[in-house]
C-alpha cells in the first residue's frame, strides 16, 4: 500500500498494526527520521531495548546477506513485540529488503518482527517502492518537502511545549533558516530551547524569543576559529584539535560557543548527505578552498548513524553545562571535541 501526503503523518503515528513492513523514504531525510521515530514510538514499548530492537544498516545487509531475514524470524527471548529498523542510504542497498519482502508476502519468509525502513529519496521505478506499494502487509510513506505552514506550525508546537512563542521579527529570521530539513529545523529548536533554558527554570518575562536571540544562537554564527577547531576534530586530526582548541580557549572562545558550533557541523553534514551540496551550501557550509574540501571528505567519513550520535553528544553536553554544579563549559566542551576527534580518526583508519 501507498500513503498519500495528507494522511502519512496519522498513518504513522496511529500505524496498522495488521501490517509487518513499512519503508518512510523522501528527500527530507530528518523528516523521514522523526516519522519513522513516531512510528517505532508507536509499535515498541521501548525503542532503544537492545533485545526486541535490532538495528540494521545498508552495509549490515550486505555484509551478511541473511540477516534480515534471521532477524525478522527471530522470536522475542523476554517476550513483547520485537521491531527491526533498518537505514539506507542508496537505493541499492534496499534489495535485499525488497527481496525478503517478496519472499514474506509469498509464504517463504516468516515474520516475528516489524520491519521499518528508513530511505532517501525513492525513484517510483526502484525496486523497493515497486515491491513495497502493492504489498498487502506492506506500506509506502513518502516524506515531501514540507510547506512554510507546516514549517511554521511545526515551529509552533516545539516551542510552544516548552513555553516559548517566537516574536514577529525573530519568526521572519529564524524560519528561513530552518527550511528544507526537519532534521535541521529540529536541531536549531531544541538550540533555542536549551539558549532560553526549559521552563522549569527559566526566569520570569524569558517566555518570548527575540531577534537578538536569534542572532546569538543561529546556526550560522559562530567564531572563525571555533570552525577550524571542529574542523579539525571532525576530521579525525586529533592532536591537532587539541593544539588548536588551546589556542582558541587562550583567544577568548567559550565552552558553549563550541559546542554550538560542533552542533552546525553535524547540522551542515547531515544536510550535505541529506540534500547535497546545494542544500549544505545554502545553510552556510564552506564554499571554497582548504575548509571546502575538508567538509567534503568529512562528509564521506561521517556515516548518517554516528551523526546522529554525535548530535546527541553534542546536546547532551549543552545540557550538562546548563545544570548548577557542572563541570566547567570549557572542559565539558573540550571533551565532545576530543571524543569526536578520536572517532573520527578511528572511522578513518577503517577506510
């Protein structure tokens, strides 16, 4: 089956549990990660349990061709539902998916799971939309670019669980900004909120977003020299991210200003993966020279799953400098970019 634009989300959210496959795809690719989250949410009392969770990737499938359909065949060892995700990233890489599926719908297959797959943007003659759009226990979902009204109201509802509404002048800067990826726009919200702090304790008359607190957490701020630090760390230049770290430090940089700025390079990759150069260009990443040609090889090195975790990392420290009695930012900011320098060195060892 095929779901239209105007009913994906509910169909999502709300999923048919008589169904065993579903495959989210579209250009969008934050779009199509917090629909398919909405949908494990969904299905899972808990998508992050290691025994009824299994995650797979592209390069999984074709390391052991099996392992999608062992998996799918696996009963649960504590009992529940069971789920296996899968990411990929070209559209070679689904089939293996599109076979196990022509196998389950004819009888060949046996499914103790549901199976969610996560896709770029799908040509309608491709293997996997063709195998998944007349499946009977299978749904397409497509994820398309969102309007500035969906953008908009999106904004709204982020913000406005945590209390904030954004001013008339702070609105016409920040949604732009934003446009283009959920992913992005995601990340550029939880910025703001964390910037004005959660509710809980944020001072009295903080409730309203401001230009100027646009202007100081953008995603396109940031010092010049905290973007050769990361650019460094992201690389995999690890004694040289400490070298340069020192000096910026030294120069006046804060702990949160690079975290933040980590935050844009993780933001600007996952663009760059997402929509392509066009897409990362028009939200700020480096256009020529020494810098251009490092954000492209990192972006080759950076898989779509380690950004997501050092996204993660990366707002897990934030939090961790807003709360009384932590470390201080400097320190707490210094370690994420080693950790992430480190990895980066690793990840490309293995190339």
């Amino acid at each position: 089956m095929k779901a239209t634009a105007r009913d994906v989300n509910t169909r999502l959210a709300q999923p048919d549990r008589e169904l065993t496959a579903w495959l989210i795809y579209g250009p969008d690719r934050g779009l199509v990660r917090e629909r398919a989250n909405a949908l494990v949410k969904a299905l899972v009392e808990d998508p992050d349990d290691p025994f009824n969770v299994t995650k797979l990737t592209d390069e999984d499938l074709k390391a052991d061709p099996a392992v999608l359909a062992d998996n799918m065949a696996a009963l649960s060892m504590l009992g529940g539902d069971r789920l296996v995700r899968v990411q990929i990233s070209s559209e070679a890489g689904g089939a293996p998916i599109a076979d196990f599926l022509k196998d389950f719908e004819a009888g060949r297959a046996p499914a103790e799971a549901w199976l969610v797959v996560e896709a770029g943007d799908l040509k309608p003659a491709g293997k996997l939309r063709k195998t998944f759009e007349p499946a009977k226990k299978a749904l397409a979902a497509p994820c398309y670019a969102e309007t500035g009204r969906d953008l908009a109201s999106f904004t709204d509802e982020a913000l406005g669980a945590e209390g904030l509404t954004l001013e008339a002048a702070a609105r016409a800067r920040f949604l732009p900004l934003i446009e283009g990826d959920r992913g992005v726009a995601r990340s550029e919200i939880d910025k703001l909120i964390l910037y004005k702090g959660p509710k809980d304790i944020r001072s009295p008359g903080e409730d309203t977003i401001t230009l100027a607190d646009i202007e100081a957490c953008a995603a396109a701020g940031g010092e010049a020299a905290l973007d050769r630090v990361v650019e460094t760390a992201m690389s995999g230049r690890v004694r040289e991210a400490d070298a340069s770290l020192a000096r910026a430090l030294a120069g006046g940089a804060s702990g949160v200003g690079l975290v933040r700025t980590i935050q844009r390079r993780i933001d600007l990759l996952s663009e760059m993966k997402a929509g392509g150069a066009d897409a990362a260009l028009r939200l700020g990443a480096p256009r020529f020279g020494p810098a251009a040609d490092a954000f492209k090889q990192q972006a080759a090195l950076w898989s779509d799953r380690a950004l997501d975790q050092a996204r993660q990392a990366a707002f897990e420290a934030e939090r961790q400098m807003k709360r009384a009695g932590a470390a201080p930012a400097e320190l707490l900011g210094g370690d994420l970019l080693l950790k992430l320098a480190l990895r980066a060195e690793a990840m490309s060892a293995r190339r």
